[in-house]
C-alpha cells in the first residue's frame, strides 16, 4: 500500500500502456462492425473482402469443371443460355475469386465461339474493355430498357458490355463476330 492508503501506485508506463491497449481494442471492434471491408464506392459495396486486420486472400483466375464449381468459386450464380451458338456446344468455366463467373463455349476443337461473363463490381466496370483503335466501331444502344456498348466492324459486334444493378456483363465473340440484333438478344438471356 501507498501512504494514502489506496492499495496500489500507477507508474505512467503502465498507464500508458493501459490507454493504448484499450485504443488497440477499439480499433479492432471499430473495423470488425464495419466489416473490415475496403468499401468500393459509396453504398458499401464490398468487392475485394478484406478482413479486419487487413489481410485479403489472392484473387485468381481458376478453370472449372461445372456450374456448380463455378458458382462456388464466384460467390454467386449465372443464369445464360445452355448452348447459344451451333457447333459451340461444349461449355468451358472459368472464376475470379468471389468477383467473376464466365462460361465460354466450345467446339470440338477447342476453338472458343462466344464467353459469358458476369462480375460483381458494383460500378458498371467493364471485365474486358478493348484497347483503343482495336475496333472501328463503338456504339451504344438501348436493348429492352438495358443499355448497352457494342464493340465491332460496324457491321458485326466482337463485345457487347452491359450493367444490371451490382453487376456488369459482358459477351465475347472476338472469334466469332455476330450480327447486332443476334448478340442483342442475349442480353435478355444473361442473369
């Protein structure tokens, strides 16, 4: 005991450290309430998770084997035609983690014919944008309410990109270029 009789002395080290182990824990229940997250954009979109201590795990490109895997993998599902093109029958999948859903289709050669894709971004971004000058063609359109941005020759289109809510959606045909109205009439199929 003290002179004073209060059974005990603070030394200012140990009050120090006191005031910033309980700053420290503050923190932490600060970060883990407002999900630790990296926000994406004003409505608290979380894109990339990100744990409260700040570690994130490595988002990568995974090849898949079903629906299922793939739907696993994205965090989320895909609703697309089962077979949009003749003679690309074959159905190839592929992820980014917890970000991107794509499924190409194939022929028997391996030969892709056109890709689905899906992401969460939140933002309208697009998956795959063109370098510039890579297409002469680049025109907006209004499909069922959506609009839409056709990359192509100006006669076909090789990309068609268009945003529904969190998500962005594209359709590759860079191999095989289709009419405007054909690749248009996806855009109702893709979900």
């Amino acid at each position: 005991m003290d002179q004073n009789g209060n059974g005990f002395k603070l030394s200012s080290k140990a009050f120090t450290g006191l005031v910033l182990a309980g700053a420290a824990v503050l923190i932490v229940i600060f970060m883990i309430m407002n999900g630790g997250g990296v926000k994406n954009d004003a409505d608290g979109c979380n894109v990339n998770f990100q744990s409260a201590w700040g570690q994130s795990p490595s988002a990568v490109w995974v090849d898949l084997n079903s629906h299922g895997e793939n739907k696993a993998v994205a965090t989320f599902d895909f609703e697309y035609p089962s077979a949009p093109l003749k003679g690309y029958e074959n159905p190839v999948y592929r992820a980014y983690s917890r970000q991107v859903f794509e499924v190409g289709f194939q022929d028997d050669a391996g030969n892709e014919g056109i890709r689905f894709s899906k992401a969460y971004t939140c933002n309208a971004f697009e998956i795959y944008e063109p370098k510039d000058g890579a297409y002469r063609s680049i025109v907006r359109n209004d499909v069922d309410g959506i609009e839409v941005k056709e990359y192509g020759d100006g006669e076909t289109v090789s990309i068609l990109f268009f945003a529904k809510g969190d998500y962005s959606y594209t359709i590759l045909m860079t191999d095989h270029p289709l009419p405007a109205e054909e690749a248009e009439a996806f855009v109702s199929q893709l979900n």
